[in-house]
C-alpha cells in the first residue's frame, strides 16, 4: 500500500511540550492547529541576521505552513546541529518550528516506506520481505518527491517469542523490519552534512505482538563488552526483537537485528569519516523502541563522538527503567518522541507506576523499577472517531505534522484514547488464524496492558 493521500479528516492540535496497532501508514487530509510562523518569515537571504531570524522563536498565527525544501533546504544546513537535538530542542517545541516540523515530517515519510513496502501475502515468495529492489525502494514505495537517499541495506528481526496456535513460518522466523540509508550528495548540501539514516517500522507479526506483551525489565547488556549495570534496564520484548536472531533466514539476515544495525551504520559512519555526519533514527511503535535500543548501542562504543545519534520516534512506547534514561543522557543520546495524547501505545508499558506517579510520594520508592520515557516529547492531539485505530497510525503523526494550520472545528472532547487499541487488537484477531482460546489471551494481555482492566 503506498503512503499517499486519502480522505481522512482529523482534528489536529499541537499540545505545549509539557503535556502529557500498528497500522498501514497513509497521509489523510488533517484539520490542524499548529504553532509554526509562514514559510516567507523562514529565510529570505542567507545572512547571519536572516539565520538568527530564522531561527528565533516564532509567534502563534491563524494559518501557517513548513516551509518547502527549496527555499529551508539553505537554513536547514546552517542549524542542522539544532535540528538534531544539540539544544535538546530548547525553544523549538513550544510553539514548534517550521524547520523543525518539516524535518520532522520527512522522517516520517522515510519510516511509512517500511509499511508501504512490507509483502503482506502469505502466497508471494518475498512474504514478510521487501516487495522492491533497493535501488528504487523509496520511490517505489511512494515516498512523495525526491527521496534523497540510497538504501545500502535491508534489516531483519526475529522474536523468540512463541505464539500458539500460529505456524512456525510466521513465529520466530525474521520478517524485514526496515532499512538503512546514506543521504545523496545533493540531499548531503541541503542538509549542511552526511545523514545516515535508519528506518524501522512497528509491530506486525504475530511474534512481534507476542514480544510486545512481554512487559517485564530485564538488564540491557549492551555495552561493547555486554557489561553494562545491572540496574539499566529495558523491556524484554523490545530486547528480544532486537537481540533474536534466525539461522534459517533465507534473505541474507542469519544475523540479529542488532548485529546487522552496528555493522552497517558503524561502516557507513566510517566510511564518510572526512565529512560532517549525523547518525538519524527513525522508526514508529515498536521501531521507536528497537531506535532507542540501537541509539544507547551506538553512543555505548562511542560511535557518537564521531557523529551525533538522534532518535525521532513516532507513537513510541516506553523501553527502559530510570537508570536506561539516566545512562542515555549520559551518553549525550537525543530523542525526540513525537506522542498523541490520545494514543495509548504512548503510554505502555507502565501506565500505573512510570515516571510521572513515581516522582514522589509513598511510590516514589519503586521509581528505579518501574518504566521511564526519555527524551523530550513533541505533543499533539487528533482523533478521528470513526476509525479510533487511527490515533496510532503513523500517516495521521505525519499528516499533522505535515498541514498547514487550520481553525480545528468542532475537536471531539470526551473519547477514550485506549479504543484505540481495543480496535488494533480486534484487527489482529481478524487478521489471522489464530485459535479462538489464544487469540482471546493475547487479546486480554494488551488490553491488560492498556491498564483497562
């Protein structure tokens, strides 16, 4: 399925930065009230003053819009250290930058790529493949415009996760998880450096549900050595995605998702060592948390003093404890999670006991166990009542992001965000033939997960 227009309608807002299913990725047409200043007020001229203008904070207006590449491309080059978190985005969330929402936006569309070129059918050769050639992926995959990168690898994971009643092609077995990419020359002097970039996308296996539901934290390991604390730590699922591997993979990918991640951004990092180089992570839902995980990877064999990482994750959830935050900023990791208040999948693991009703109080003693978000959030708010699953969906974050603002109309008031997640469960029990008895389990368990219930 391309990731292309459609005639979804969502109210859209941009909440302060302060507020608190996967889905097949696809762009709607979204009402939306933003904070963002007109594209004419971005740059007219590439003087330091016109620089710092463009880079001040804007103003709330009625109607605005990102700025198209061609005349941002220029600004873009000058503040990309910005862009990528250097500030950790101090003054750019609240109101929201044009530059900032643009690149945003863009990341966006890379990780839709992922869904967009998923083979789906169980009777095709390349099930749970890459249905394109890397060469002509991205266009293929119908990423609007000209992508701007060559594809130099595809990613698989696997799970240990085992999901009854499922055949052992599906459960276990690695399924193309997304890609990784290097900026073209052209796209490397609009952006001001090399942008290596990773792309994965979100659960859609039935052993990357199952994973999901393994909520429990575990020590990470994932220092050069494996020795990190035994105190960081992270979820179990996410871990296993990442750290699985299947020897029986057939595409080349006998290795972990892990493995094949370091080898090829390590060498591509390498291999531009003469430029200025940004090491960019982007992935939704599930590939949120498997960026994060490769983000402290990264920063943990130093990789990021040779090129800042920075995390841009689209409807992530938590992944790690309060020492996994600490140790991430304390290797200098950025992230920037871009969260709808209504999205449930936001707020799991850990919608009892996280960072927020642990930090004080007679919890406030469970805090080093309980999960923790990192990074700073960048919140919005849509919902479209007559698809719930669509506050998760990965086309609604970019099309918000995307339009330019709008009166919002009548904004739904009272919903209950965690339907949503009801309707993700109900697709994956249409979707696939489980047995009724273990379907209904693993139904409970992420609605359980939910806190519903």
């Amino acid at each position: 399925m391309a990731f292309t227009s459609t005639s979804l309608e969502l109210p859209c807002t941009m909440l302060p930065a302060t507020a608190t299913t996967r889905r097949h990725a696809r762009l709607g047409t979204v009402r939306c009230t933003a904070a963002a200043a007109t594209a004419s007020a971005v740059a007219t001229s590439l003087s330091p003053a016109a620089e710092r203008s463009a880079w001040a904070p804007v103003t709330r207006t009625s109607t605005s819009r990102a700025a198209p590449a061609s005349t941002s491309g220029s600004v873009v080059a000058r503040v990309w250290r910005k862009i990528q978190g250097s500030g950790d985005w101090d003054g750019m969330l609240e109101p929201l930058h044009p530059l900032l929402r643009g690149e945003v936006a863009r990341y966006g569309e890379l990780v839709g790529a992922c869904y967009a070129a998923l083979e789906e059918d169980p009777s095709s050769a390349r099930y749970m493949n890459c249905k394109y050639g890397k060469r002509r992926m991205l266009e293929d995959a119908g990423v609007a415009g000209a992508p701007g990168y060559e594809v130099t690898r595809y990613i698989y994971s696997s799970s240990d996760a085992a999901v009854p009643g499922v055949e052992a092609s599906t459960s276990g077995r690695a399924s193309w998880v997304g890609y990784v990419a290097v900026s073209t020359d052209e796209t490397t002097r609009r952006l001001g450096r090399r942008d290596v970039l990773v792309s994965l996308r979100g659960t859609i296996t039935p052993a990357e549900w199952m994973a999901n539901l393994k909520s429990s934290l575990v020590p990470a390991h994932l220092g050069p050595r494996g020795d990190d604390e035994d105190d960081v730590k992270v979820e179990s699922g996410f871990l296993s995605v990442y750290t699985s591997a299947d020897e029986t993979c057939r595409f080349g990918c006998a290795d972990s998702c892990r493995d094949q991640l370091l080898r090829e951004v390590s060498r591509l990092v390498t291999s531009h060592s003469g430029e200025d180089v940004s090491v960019t992570l982007a992935g939704h839902s599930m590939g949120g948390a498997l960026a994060l995980l490769l983000a402290y990877d990264l920063a943990g064999q130093g990789l990021n003093r040779a090129a800042p990482v920075t995390v841009f994750s689209y409807g992530g959830p938590r992944v790690g404890n309060a020492a996994f935050k600490a140790r991430c900023d304390e290797l200098g990791i950025k992230v920037l999670r871009v969260a709808n208040a209504r999205d449930p999948v936001t707020k799991v693991p850990g919608v009892f006991l996280n960072e927020a009703t642990t930090r004080s109080g007679p919890l406030a003693a469970m805090s080093g166990a309980c999960y923790t978000h990192v990074g700073q959030e960048l919140a919005l708010d849509f919902i479209n009542l007559s698809d719930l699953g669509s506050v998760h969906d990965l086309g609604s974050y970019v099309a918000c992001l995307k339009e330019e603002a709008a009166d919002c109309g009548e904004v739904a008031t009272t919903t209950n965000a965690d339907a949503g997640v009801l309707a993700m469960a109900m697709e994956l029990v249409g979707g696939r033939q489980w047995q009724w008895k273990d379907a209904a389990m693993a139904v409970g368990g992420l609605v359980q997960s939910t806190g519903l219930i």
